[in-house]
C-alpha cells in the first residue's frame, strides 16, 4: 500500500508540475506577443519620426538652395551692371583722352 501512495503522490505532484509548466509557457507565450506588438508599433513610430525629420531637412536644403541660387544670381547681376558702367566709363575717359584701346580689349 505503501507503494501505491507514493506512486500516486508521485504523479500527482508530476502532473501539477506539468500544469505550471504549461501555465508559464502559456504566459511566456502572451507576454512575447504583447512585447512584438509594442516592437511593432515603436518601429512604426520611429518609421515615421524619420521620415518627419527627413521631410524637414529636405525642405530647408531646399529652401536654402533657392535662396542661396536667388543670391548668386543677384549677385550675377549687379556684377554685371557694374562691369558694364566700368566698360562705359573707360569707353568715355579712353574717347576724351583719344586713346585707342588695346588690341586685346576688342
């Protein structure tokens, strides 16, 4: 008799052993999913902060890129304006001093 008790108490703790087993694989099993799910949704944030930020950045290298162009073609102007008024005025002073131009100059 003394056999079958402990056999039975054997089995029974073994099954009871079991059963946590499954109980934390179970848990464990949840837990996981519910961290993938959280992984998911940062991945999806930080997806998207990237993309905000590059977005950002594009449009002010953008911007800057227009004004800097808008600035060298101003610059291109007036250099030109100038040059212009300095090539009138040498025309005028090279006339009344009777100075021909150097042949380089045509």
């Amino acid at each position: 008799m003394n056999e079958i008790v402990q056999n039975a108490m054997i089995g029974l703790f073994g099954a009871g052993f079991l059963g946590i087993l499954f109980h934390h694989l179970r848990d464990m099993s949840a837990r996981l999913s519910s961290l993938e799910t959280t992984v998911k949704s940062m991945d999806t944030k930080f997806t998207g902060a990237i993309k905000d930020s590059e977005t950002k950045f594009t449009g002010a290298i953008k911007d800057s890129e227009t004004k800097f162009t808008g600035a060298i073609k101003d610059l291109e102007i007036r250099m030109d304006t100038k040059f212009k008024e300095h090539g009138e005025r040498l025309a005028r002073i090279e006339a009344k001093l009777e100075i021909d131009p150097p042949a380089e100059a045509a």
